[in-house]
C-alpha cells in the first residue's frame, strides 16, 4: 500500500462517511457503521469473537472483520476506546490494506512485511481520527483543546489530542494563520539577539 497524505486519508473518511450517510453526525454509532459498511459491500461480514486475541481485526481476503465480544459490546455503549478500535478497522477496509503473511518462500522478506504492517496501521490510525473527527464537524479555531474535541466526538483525550494537530493545521492552511514558532526557538532567538 502506499504511503497516503494525511489529506488523502481525510477525503477517504469523508467519503466513506457520505456513503454510509453518517456525514453530520458527530458521534455516530460505530456498531450502525458496521452494518452499513457490510451494506454497502465495504466488508462481506463480521463477526463477534469472544477469544480473539486482538480487540478486532479485518481479512482483507475473507473481506470479515472480527471484532472481540467486550469490544462489540463497549462500542454498542458507545466507549471512546471500542469505537476507535472498529473506526480502525474500518479504515483498513476503506484503505485497501492487504495483509502480509509470513509464508513460504516469502520469509525472507520479514522486514520489509513489518514495514508495510506499520504504515498500514499508522493510515489506519489516522483514518480513525479522521472518520470520528471530521474537520467540517469539528468547529475549529486555534483555541480549540483536545478535551473540546473529545467531548464533542466521545473519543479518549488521546485520540482526540493526535487529530488535534491535523485538525489545526488544515485549519491554518484554510484560513492563511502561519504556524507559530514553538516557544524554544523563539528563546533561542531572543538569547542570539546583540546586546545594546
């Protein structure tokens, strides 16, 4: 898979937000999400597992996505945590990714497959933000905190805090506001200044 801007895999949860028409809500129901997704033939099916050892996961050959019973069950109640996880894994199918297995004679080639894997789950932790965090709901300014964010889309301060940055810059580059320096810089700046 190749790497996508942060841009690309907004548009990708834009879009699939509109296709499973949940585009002005802002906090949708993810469990709703699953079943649209299996309707709009984004994924074949899912199940509820109750030993999975990861809290979900998708196929992209069986086209399955699996999600651990607890976490079924926490994102039907609506836990920041749980919908984050099945965001994810909706974006794993909305992005395309393909998992690598570790077969045969294609062993060797291990680092390279980890490498994939990452940037796979890096796109997928951004299209989480991104799904559950769109910028056009999101009433930006640069005074908007994570805590703002997290409240208004019931996701952890975590999450939200990751999106944040995203979010302030799209805002920035919409409303021509140049980037602040970081308050180091601007020390170091000052220190380098000639006395008079």
């Amino acid at each position: 898979m190749a790497f996508l801007s942060d841009d690309e895999i907004d548009k990708r949860a834009l879009g699939l937000r509109k296709a499973l028409g949940i585009e002005t809500q802002e906090n949708p129901d993810l469990i709703t999400c699953i079943f649209k997704a299996k309707r709009q033939c984004l994924i074949k099916g899912y199940l509820r597992v109750p030993d999975l050892e990861e809290e979900a996961s998708f196929d992209p050959e069986t086209g399955i996505l699996a999600v651990r019973e607890v976490v079924f069950r926490s994102a039907n109640l609506g836990v920041p945590r749980s919908r984050f996880t099945v965001a994810h894994e909706l974006g794993h199918a909305a992005l395309g990714h393909s998992r690598k297995r570790l077969r045969g004679p294609l062993a060797h080639r291990k680092d390279e497959m980890v490498s994939n894997v990452r940037v796979d789950e890096f796109q997928a932790d951004k299209f989480a933000g991104a799904f559950l965090m769109p910028y056009a709901l999101a009433n930006m300014s640069t005074d908007t905190t994570s805590i703002e964010l997290a409240e208004r889309f019931n996701v952890s301060v975590g999450a939200a805090q990751a999106r944040l940055d995203q979010l302030l810059r799209t805002y920035r580059i919409r409303n021509g506001i140049k980037r602040p320096l970081p308050e180091a810089v601007v020390q170091f700046l000052n220190s380098t200044k000639p006395l008079r």
